[in-house]
C-alpha cells in the first residue's frame, strides 16, 4: 500500500498541486476534462477521510499577470459536478483571498485557488512565494504528473516545508510513476518502443536512453524519413531534418551494436501534397518519387510492425505513425492502435504517452484497452529519456 492510501487525512487541509491545464474554447467551456477527472480520486479519498482540499494548478501560460482567459474559475461548474460538491474559489492563489479561504475550510470541504501562473514567481521556482503556498496547507500531495518535469514552487519547491510524512503523490502520481517504472525499470522481454510524430530531434535522447532496455524499437511517422534517407534512401519531398541525418546513422550504428533492433516501415502512404484531399499511392518507403510525400505507413509496414508487436511482452508507444489527424492517412496508426490493444489482451504490459497518440487511441476506442495511458506528455518523454523529475525528486527527497 502506498504512503497516500494508509494515510488518513481526517482534520487535515491538504494542499494538492493538480494539473488541470485543460483545453478550453472560446466560450470558457472544456473540450477535454482528462486531466480534471485523473484528479478526482485523490480528492475524494482525502474528503471521505475527514479531510478538506485546497487545490492549485496553473492554467495556459498567462505573461501578464491575471487575466480572464486563463482564469480557473471557467473550471469551477465542471469540478462541481465531477465531484459531487460545492467548490469554494479564491480569487488569489496568495494573500488574503487565500488564507482567509483556507483558514475557513471545514472538513469535507474544497477550496481551488486561482491559477498559480497569474505569479511570475511560480515558474521561477522562488522560495519565498512556495512557503507562502505551504503556509494554506496542512500536508502537500503532488498530483501533477504533467507537470513534473518543471522545477516550478508549487512542483518541486513546495515540497521542503513539509516534513516527509507530510508531502506525498496522489493517486494519478503514483500510477504514472508505477508504470513508468514497470516499462523502464522492470521490463519484460521482448520490449518494443514505437516511437513516431513528426520530428527526430524531439525524439533522439528518448531513443538513445531506451536503446539501453529494449529489445526493438519502431520508429514510424515524419521522423522516419530522416532515418530513411540516412540510410540512403529516396524520400521524395517527405519531412526531413537534413541537419539530423548523422545522428540517425549514428542511432542505427549503436543500436546495431548493443544488438537491439531498430524498424523502418517497409512501405509508405504516399501524397502528392500535405492536405486531406491529395491524391495519395503507395511506394516503397526508401524510393518515394520526387513531388511526393511519405504520409502514413503502408499495408506492408504496418503488418510487419503488427507481427513485432503481437510478440512483445513491453510495449511503449509515443508518437503517432503518420497525420492520422487527415482520414486517408490514419490507417497506420489506427492498425498499431489495434496492434497494442491486442497484445494486451494476450498479457503485454503497454504504456501510451505523449498527446498524439494519446489523441490517437482516445479517437480510435482502444483507451481501455491498453495497459496504462499516461497524461504526461513532456513529463513522460523527459521520464524516458532517463532525466530526474523535479517534481519526484522533492517529494522524494
Ligand atoms: P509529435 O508532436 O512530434 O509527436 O508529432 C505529431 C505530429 O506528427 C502529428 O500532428 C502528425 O500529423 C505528424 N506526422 C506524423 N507522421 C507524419 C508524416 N509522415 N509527415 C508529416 N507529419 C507527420
């Protein structure tokens, strides 16, 4: 059992960092509550203790000073209703609004405070402004897995003024922890990471690092063109980084070397341009005429990624394997969605992260059906890529 679930927060205010950077349209309404509902049990477990909850997250990346757009309050109808209860709102995530509101909470009650970023000095880690934070609360819980690759005051800062057995992750934290930890650090094998989206030097350190645990790596979408045309292919005009062509034959030299076995797609979809209504063929994915574009991987590819696929035990994906956002260039990754899904069922261990394929098997229905689909997007990379996260370290330390 975890240090959250055997502590009782009964007569407690806990001060729980969230992250509830959620989309929201021009109307102020939410187009994804992911985040806010990844949030809820946490929050509930510490109300049916007989505790009460204070929580700060920061929303969009406000450069002024408050303003109404990224204001939290537009979040207040909706956690409402997710939990079930009324939700007290201060107008400051500081000062007066803050402590009289936090001084006032009974238990069983909720405070959200106005987004932490309306403070320049959240970002910036300061000191001062973190203690001022820890002043509202009785225990700290880090919930943020989203942002815990930032060394921001109410992330990481935060956590020195509480004692160790009160500064601890939330339940969301804990399950993207542990299943980070499952595919990085207790992988069994065979262990595929697919890698894809549109560019290499996103990827490069991830590749690097997981090159020391998995057993294969796919890498599909725009980046595989770079690798393509390093290793002396025709990629026509498809995405390239002409600047990135050493690293990716020195990525294919090492993994050679350490014996781990990096995939190309076979083939590709190609398009005489980037729009949904192009005329689209198929072309070997190394000879790809000039005026065309690799948009997708092919049938062949796609059944040979499947095959690789169906006999992992591990499996992490990031990145999706072609513009799946266009219909005639989805079937790639919709294929690998279904691929994963399947070797889940035959008990793989899968991890899904990072916003587009995340967006991918939300869209194509295989979210329930994969092991574990992480809400960290740079946090998680940042994971992978074998970096310290700020925001676990303090909690940690
Ligand atoms: P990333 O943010 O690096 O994971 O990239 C995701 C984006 O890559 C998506 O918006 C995809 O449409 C795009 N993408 C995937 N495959 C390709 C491709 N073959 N050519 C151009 N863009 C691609």
């Amino acid at each position: 059992m975890s240090q959250f679930s055997q502590h009782s927060f009964a007569n407690e205010k806990a001060l729980i960092r969230v992250d509830f950077n959620v989309p929201l349209n021009d109307k102020y309404a939410i187009t994804d509550d992911t985040r806010i509902r990844a949030a809820i049990p946490t929050v509930k477990k510490v109300l049916k203790d007989g505790g009460s909850v204070i929580l700060m997250s920061h929303l969009g990346r406000p450069k002024d000073g408050p303003t109404e757009k990224y204001s939290l309050k537009h979040l207040l109808p909706h956690l409402k209703q997710l939990l079930g209860t009324e939700v007290a709102f201060a107008t400051d995530c500081i000062g007066e609004p803050a402590t009289s509101a936090a001084a006032a909470l009974k238990p069983g009650q909720v405070l959200l405070l106005e987004n932490l970023r309306f403070h320049k000095e959240e970002e910036k880690g300061d000191k001062a402004f973190a203690e001022k934070l820890a002043k509202l609360g009785d225990i700290y819980v880090n919930d943020a897995f989203g942002t815990a690759h930032r060394a921001h005051a109410s992330t990481a800062i935060i956590a020195q003024f509480f004692p160790k057995d009160k500064r601890m992750f939330g339940l969301l934290m804990e399950a993207e922890v542990n299943s980070a930890e499952k595919v990085l650090h207790q992988s069994q094998k065979p262990f595929t990471a697919i890698i894809g989206g549109a560019k290499v030097s996103d990827k490069i350190l991830i590749i690097e690092n997981l090159m020391e645990r998995a057993t294969d790596i796919i890498i599909g979408g725009g980046m595989a063109y770079t690798f393509l045309k390093a290793l002396g292919g025709r990629i026509g005009n498809s995405l390239c980084e002409n600047d990135r062509l050493d690293t990716a034959r020195e990525l294919c030299d090492k993994a050679e070397k350490k014996g781990v076995r990096i995939h190309l797609p076979a083939d590709s979809i190609i398009a005489d341009k980037f729009a949904a209504d192009a005329s689209d063929s198929s072309a070997p994915s190394n000879n790809i005429p000039d005026g065309w574009m690799g948009l997708d991987i092919g049938e062949n590819a796609c059944e040979q990624f499947t095959n690789i696929i169906h006999r992992s035990k591990t499996i992490l994906w990031n990145g999706p394997m072609g513009v799946f956002e266009m219909e005639k260039f989805q079937r790639g990754t919709r294929g690998i969605a279904r691929a994963v899904a399947e070797a889940t069922q035959k008990g793989a261990y899968s991890l899904v992260g990072g916003g587009d394929s995340v967006a991918a098997v939300n869209q194509f229905g295989y979210a329930d059906k994969v092991s574990y689909v992480s809400t960290g997007g740079g946090a998680l990379l940042e994971y992978f890529e074998g970096k310290e996260l700020p925001g676990i370290a303090a909690v940690k330390a």
